[in-house]
C-alpha cells in the first residue's frame, strides 16, 4: 500500500511540481546512461518481468490520466514488450486494466503471470498511522502471458483480491502471494495444475511490503505492516514452503513502505538481504528515508547498514552482475529523483553515479539475463512530474568500459597531423579525456578529445619517426594505447603567386597568374583551384573569373610527392549597371518649359564584390539636339545617380535617343531614353462661364458673372476680352467675347446675355354686371398688365368668361414676364340681381331731365313689389308695360338715348326673371 501511501502523504505537498535530478554527491563511479526507444503508452508503477532472450514485459500501472484528489485510480491495461537487439517495443495489452498488482515469471522464463491489483474505478486510501480508511477493492483475476504465442490468457482467480503487493516464484516453480490487503490469508498457484490453495495466515497485514525469496526457498516479508489489530508493528516475516508456515523474522529498526530490497553477499561471503530508503510508516509525518538496513538469514536478526546519500521513496534497487547494488530514481523532498548511487556490500559503502537522463519515480529497473546484454539494467517509465506518466527508456551499463584507440598520420611530407580516434569497446558512450602522442617515447604533447578525436600538428625534423597515442582521463572508461606508426617525414616545398590585379576587375576581363616554387626536391608541377574547385595546371593560368571574391590557390607537388599550398590570392570581381529615368520626355518647341531633366543611377550586379576598394564609374550622355545645353556629373560612385538636364534651344525639333553611358576602365555599360519637340499646332481653347440665377427662356433673374478659361497646353497665349465681367442692368440681350492667340492660332467665343430681374405691374378695378338669370351671369374681363422688357402672361380664378353668382366674388390673378419674373393681384366682380336691377333703373329714372318719372316710377315699385313677391308673371307684365311707356315718352320727355337704356335695363331684368 506503500505507493499511495507516498501519493497520498508524501506527495500531498508537490503534486504537478517540476520533477528535478538530486543534487549529486562526490562521484566515485561514473556510470554510463544509454537511452532507449520508448514504450508506446506511459506506465507508472508497472511490472517489469525478464522473460528469455532478455525480452522484459512492461505490463499495467497507474496511468493517472484521470487524478481525483490525491487517491484517484486509473490502471492501465497497456502492456508492452522490449526487445532489446531491436531496441524497440511491441504491444500486447491486457484483458484487464490493473496498477499495485503483482507479476513474475514462469515456466523458465517463456511465460508471464499477472496477479490482482487495483483495477478501473477502485480507490484506495492509507491512514499514515497503518489504518485503513474508506476501504478498498481489489482484484482476484490473473493472467498469463505466453512469449511463444505473443498472447494473453486467464487462468484461475486467488482466493483473495490483492492490491500493492507482491507474487513471488518458489524454487518448485510455484507462485506465492501474500499481503496487499486487510487480511493474513496467503496463497500459492501451481501452474501445471491452475489451481491456488492455501499458503497459511501472516502474522500480519502489510500493503506495500518487500517479498524477497531467499537462498533457502524461503520468503521474507518486511514492512508495510498494518498489524493484525490494526497496530503499527514493525516485525518482519517468513514463509517456509516446506512447512506451509509463517515465522517470526526479527524486527527491523524502521516498519518502511514503498522500500526496495535485493539479496547481497557480503564481505564474510554471507547472504543478506539490503532493504533501501522508503518511508516510516510509524512516523506521523511519513519521512522519507535515507538508511538501509540488513537481514541475517542464519541468525534471523536485523542490522543497520550504511544510509544512501538520498532519502528515496518509490524508488528502485537492482542487483548487479558483480554483486553490487545500482539504486535509482524515487521521490524525496517534493520532487522526483534523476540520481543513482551504487552500494557495496564487501565494503558497506555507497557511492554517487551519473545521474539517469530522467527524473523517474514509480519506474521498473530489470538486469538482463544474458549475453549481451548481460551487464545492464534497463530503466523504464515512472513518473517525473504531474500525473502523466512516463514512456521513455534508458540502459544502465557499468563502468569502466574498454575503449580502443588509433592513429593516423597525415603522411610523408611535412608538417606532419597526428590524428587518434578513441571509442567505446562495447559501441555505447563516448570517451573523454585527453590523448597523450609520443615519437620513440618522447611525449610530442596532449590534446583533449572531441566527438571521439584529438589531433595534434608537432614540430619534428624530417626523417623517420615512429608514433604512438595514449588515452586516458575518464573514469568511465579503461585507457588504452594505440599501436605505433612509422612514418618517413620530408620537407614540402613552397610557392608564390604573381600577376593578380591590383584592385578589382570588371565582369569579363581575363588574368593571367604565375606560380613560383622553391624547397623540396625539384622537378616541380602545379594545379590551381579557384573557389576550392580545380581550374587549371602548370606554372601559369590565364582565366576569366566570375563575380564575387574569387580565391585562387597555387598548389605545387615536388619530386617526393610532397605538396605545398600557396597563400591564397584573392581577385575581386564586379559588374555594374546603369539607368535613365524617365523612358522618355516630350517638350514643345519654345513651349511653357524647355527643359527635360532625367536621373541616371549605377547599381552593382548582384554577387559582385569589390574587397571594399572604392569605384569611381565615369559618365558620359550622347545623342542631344545640337542647340541643346546639357549638364550632369562626370563621374559617381558605384552604386550613385547623377541628373541630367537637357535644356532646348529655339530650332530643336524631332525625336532624339539619349545614350547615357557609365563606364570602369575599358568596360561601359549604356543607358537610352527619349527626348521628343514638338511644335504647336493647335489654337488655344477657350471655354466660357456663365453663372447667375436662371429664370425661363434663358433669361437671369440676377447679376450675372461672365468668366473665361482658356488654356494652350503647347504653348503659351495671348488673350483679349477674357477677364471677368459682372452685368447689373437689366437687357434683353448683352453679348460679351473672349479672344486668344498661340503659336497654334487664333480662337475666339461670344456669349449672349439677358437680364431681367423686374416682376410685371397690375391695374386692376372692379367689374359689375347684371344677372342675366336668377343665380348670376357670365362676366367676361381682361385685367391689365404690362412689363418693362417683354409681354407677360396673365392668368386668373375664376377666369374672365366664368359664371359668376349674384353678389360680389374676388377674383385673384397672376401676371408673369418672360424671365419668370411675377407679381399677383386681385378685383371684385358683382353681378346685380333683378330686384337690385329695378333699382338701378329707379335711380337712373329718377336723375332723367324733365322729371318724367311719375308714372314710370309707379310701375317700377310694381315690378319692384312682384318681384320680391315672388310674382315673376305680374313682373313680367309690369315689365311690358314699362317699356311700352318707356317708348311712348321716348324722343318726348326721354330722349332717345335714355329711353333705349331704360330699355336695355328693362329687357336684362325680364332676361334675369326669365319672362317670356
């Protein structure tokens, strides 16, 4: 119960902390970490089984994918194979996901057994004091891997479920378990039959305990007591297979949980068994521990041993092929373990190794059974921080290692490079140190190796040596000498070179260079190289280099085959570019401007270098009007621009190709554009503006404004008439003109304006007309209107020629010019009714000279009277008779012309009463 006891207390503090390697102390043995392939899943607290051919079986785990608090389970049913001459991992996953289960390996090694555990949903939780809270369930199944069929099968259950605990393989082949739950019931499976049976009761209850089988083909169980009763003790253990029974195995100093044990020999030739770190269960505070203790099988008594240098917990303990114990990983203080140390049973002393690559607690660590891999111990999974778990591997190989060592020589000729290359014998880890070269046993110097060689350039005279390389300085591996190399040393010869341009060179200009040699032994030959690569041979080379920094190299060859490399001589290569801007220009002959100007720019090639000597490029421009003035720099750096102004005279006229040309010595590169006089040949344009407010028929309502443009975009112009002009009168007709002259002509505009911003005038009166039935009469009128410059248009309501009603109705008209320009005004028209009519004639008789109106007046009230009477025949009569009279008296005492009025009127009222 020991791993969750540390998740649960020790780890209470640090969950999800970065996991960081222990501090490491003075190392004494170095030690040599290879890493691995990784296994397809991560496993933390997973099994490790060695099965044959050295192939282990990662199987299960806690995954903690799925963390609740800090007791949450999630076992994993992924299991994986290792094949170490492959270096690579196969997977074969449980039918059952399990973590704190147990597993070992059975029939000699060709199978794998997988008992119990905690399997998907359990939860289990550990009182620091040994009690048991909540509970927890565990598994009864187990499961068989078989190496031959690469598959899985179940075979019978335990009597018991168990989790955090321990199988362990008897010497019969049988398997035990014992402990991982609150019961002393143990058990064995026999393989050849599939059946379990009864293995006696414990004297305790332990969960994460140590199970080691002992010379004896006895068992001890140490730690992870809880007590029959539910008491912390810290007695240890052990089953007797040939009795069935448990005994009384003394007891330990510390009742540890989550410890590491393995059996050792130690310096009296006796076997023990080393129990490592782990945590006091006893202790309220579960400290993780540091010391170790032994058991004495022959006197069944308990021994402290020397303390590891690191409290560890979760950690791992592997017994090593030369009876030593390699102890890695774990958790202590907050954090994983990446550390290792090694103790010594001969001598009961610990001591540090490199630490492993990986921080790891939780993890497997497997010795391997054989050939060759015989020595090492593979590391895999475990946790190093969070809850993810680990799925890198790594191979722990003892040292020192054999290392083997040569050396070379550059050969015959002088100056002479020693090269040894050193390596690991086994072809894992590299070698450091230094190498130590000796001529006939005299040390020539040391240097330090890297990436596996050292190289040293000694001052020997020429001759015969003979040389050796010496390798030493690493802890981790044996130091080793190579065998000696003879070597006959010659002088080498020398040479110059001559004839390189003194500064840079254009694109495309040849050299000739010339070699000279001296030392060695003549005849000489030569090869040159330029950039590294071969060019040419003999004493001299004519060549055309390419752009850039070309480096030429003279390499000579004397009589003895000896070389010698000139210094390198180095020719700058450019190239240069120019350009004219803009493409072209066009000018009018004596036009608003007469210069064109242009802007001519150097570039250097892409690729080119110069070796930071300054370039001076010439300018020159060709192919200008004769009578043109020309200006620009004679001379710009590579890479400068310099205008160019072309200033024409009076006569130029036509198209011209401008040639600018930059120049280095003999090479020119050339540059074109085009300049293009024209001559005017069209007249100016003239466009009016008029502006104002507009009225109807073209007129203006307001001042107007009379504003030309004209413009000659060849050449310039002459204009009359063109300013602006402002017309504040009213006209019927104002005509304005704009005239301009240019070297294209002459053109000219006339606008005509009128004005008229005058409304038309009214003289207006009443109408009156008499009834002509008994609602009204048609009255027909034409009301006067005038205007200053043309005929207005009138209009009216009701128009002249409506029906008007009897009494008085208003008549509203409108006059309006021809600009628009109008004004309103109003009359009254009244229709007279018929008794009103009566009246009239009464009043026009009673004003008739010589008072003829006696009678007339008479029948006049009787009309009158009819009529208001309402006797329209009675009227009618009367008025009958009244115009009889009106013609008796006529020419008498009327004259004729009253009398035809009083006529008039009279038939108007016989019309208005509609009388026959």
């Amino acid at each position: 119960m020991g791993k969750l006891i540390t998740l649960v207390v020790a780890m209470s503090l640090v969950i999800g902390s970065l996991a960081v390697p222990s501090p490491a102390s003075a190392a004494t043995s170095s030690g040599l970490w290879i890493p691995r392939a990784s296994m397809p899943t991560g496993h933390a607290f997973a099994t490790a089984t060695l099965l044959t051919d050295n192939k282990v079986l990662i199987a299960g785990g806690d995954d903690h994918v799925n963390l609740v608090g800090l007791t949450g389970i999630d076992p994993s049913a992924a299991a994986a194979l290792y094949r170490p001459l492959f270096d690579d991992w196969l997977s074969f996953p449980m039918t059952t996901g399990r973590a704190l289960h147990g597993a070992t390996s059975i029939a000699l090694g060709t199978k794998a057994l997988v008992a119990g555990g905690v399997t998907q949903g359990s939860d289990i939780f550990v009182n620091v004091d040994c009690g048991v809270s909540n509970g927890f369930q565990a598994s009864t199944s187990v499961e068989i891997f078989d190496l031959a069929t690469l598959s899985w099968s179940t075979v019978s259950s335990m009597s018991k479920g168990r989790a955090d605990f321990s199988v362990v393989r008897l010497f019969d082949g049988r398997v035990l378990a014992g402990g991982g739950l609150t019961d002393t019931a143990a058990e064995i499976y026999d393989p050849g039959t599939n059946t379990w049976s009864s293995a006696g009761s414990m004297r305790s209850w332990r969960i994460g305990y140590t199970a080691t089988l002992l010379p004896s083909g006895q068992v001890l169980y140490a730690g992870g007591n809880l007590g029959s009763i539910i008491i912390c003790d810290r007695d240890a253990e052990i089953y007797d297979p040939g009795t069935n029974a448990w005994y009384y195995a003394g007891t330990p100093a510390v009742n540890r949980q989550d410890a590491a044990a393995v059996i050792v020999t130690v310096a009296d030739g006796t076997r023990r068994v080393l129990v490592t770190g782990g945590i006091d269960a006893n202790s309220g505070s579960a400290p993780v521990l540091a010391s170790a203790e032994l058991y004495n099988p022959a006197t069944n008594t308990w021994s402290n041993a020397a303390s590891m240098s690191t409290p560890r917990v979760n950690h791992a303990a592997t017994l090593m092929r030369d009876g030593r114990v390699l102890v890695t990983g774990g958790f202590n203080a907050g954090v994983r373990l990446a550390s290792a140390e090694i103790y010594d049973p001969k001598t009961d002393t610990w001591s540090t190794v490199n630490s492993m690559s990986t921080a790891r607690s939780g993890h497997t660590a497997t010795l391997f059974g054989a050939t060759p891999f015989f020595t090492k111990i593979l590391v895999a999974g475990g946790r190093a921080g969070g809850t993810t778990p680990l799925a890198s591997a790594e191979l722990f190989q003892p040292t020192p290692i054999d290392s083997t060592t040569t050396l070379l020589t550059s050969g015959a000729c002088q100056p002479v490079e020693l090269t040894a290359g050193v390596q690991s014998a086994s072809g894992h880890g590299g070698p450091t140190g230094t190498v130590t070269f000796k001529d006939n046993g005299t040390v020539l110097g040391t240097a330090p190796i890297q990436s596996g060689l050292a190289s040293l350039s000694p001052s020997v005279p020429d001759g015969m040596h003979s040389f050796t390389a010496e390798y030493g300085g690493d802890n981790a591996f044996n130091a080793s000498a190579s065998a000696a190399v003879s070597q006959q040393l010659n002088g080498a010869p020398t040479v110059t070179i001559s004839g390189a341009p003194p500064g840079p060179s254009v694109l495309g200009t040849s050299l000739t260079l010339t070699a000279s040699a001296g030392g060695g032994t003549a005849p000489y030959s030569f090869s040159w190289t330029r950039g590294g690569s071969l060019v040419g041979s003999g004493a001299s080379l004519t060549d055309s280099p390419p752009l850039g920094a070309n480096t030429y190299r003279a390499m000579v060859t004397d009589a003895n085959g000896c070389t010698g490399n000139s210094a390198d001589t180095t020719v700058n290569v450019f190239d240069f570019t120019v350009s004219l801007t803009p493409a072209e220009n066009t000018l009018y002959r004596n036009g608003p401007t007469t210069l064109a100007s242009y802007t001519i720019q150097t570039g250097s090639v892409a690729g080119s270098a110069t070796g930071g000597a300054p370039i001076i490029l010439g300018l020159s421009v060709t192919g200008t009007p004769s009578d043109a003035t020309v200006s620009h720099f004679t001379g710009v750096p590579l890479g400068g621009s310099s205008f160019l102004n072309v200033q024409t005279g009076p006569t130029s006229f036509g198209d011209f190709t401008l040639d600018a040309k930059a120049s280095f010595g003999a090479a020119s590169r050339h540059a074109t554009g085009l300049l293009h006089i024209l001559k005017d040949t069209t007249a100016p344009e003239i466009t009016p503006t008029v502006t104002g407010t507009l009225g109807n028929n073209g007129w203006y309502r307001s001042n107007v404004t009379v504003s030309w443009t004209v413009s000659d975009p060849e050449t310039p112009f002459n204009s009359t008439g063109c300013g602006t002009s402002v017309l504040t009168t009213d006209t019927a007709s104002m005509s304005f003109t704009c005239s301009a002259t240019s070297d294209g002509g002459m053109a000219s505009q006339t606008v005509n304006v009128k004005r008229d911003t005058t409304p038309p005038t009214f003289a207006l009166s009443p109408v009156t007309a008499n009834a002509t039935n008994s609602a009204g009469a048609n009255v027909s009128y034409a009301p006067p209107a005038s205007d200053n410059l043309s005929t207005p248009t009138v209009s009216c309501a009701p128009a002249s020629g409506s029906f008007f009603p009897i009494g008085d109705t208003t008549v509203n008209c409108t006059a309006t010019d021809a600009a628009g320009n109008s004004t309103s005004g109003s009359f009254n028209v009244h229709v007279n009714s018929a008794s009103q009519q009566v009246t009239n004639i009464i009043n026009l008789v009673n004003n008739l000279p010589n008072a003829p109106g006696g009678s007339l007046n008479a029948k006049l009230n009787s009309i009158l009277a009819a009529i208001n009477a309402g006797q329209t025949a009675n009227a009618c009569s009367q008025l009958n008779a009244f115009i009889n009279e009106v013609n008796a008296q006529k020419g008498k005492k009327i004259s004729v012309a009253d009398a035809n009025a009083l006529i008039t009127a009279a038939q108007d009222i016989k019309t208005a009463l509609g009388c026959p």
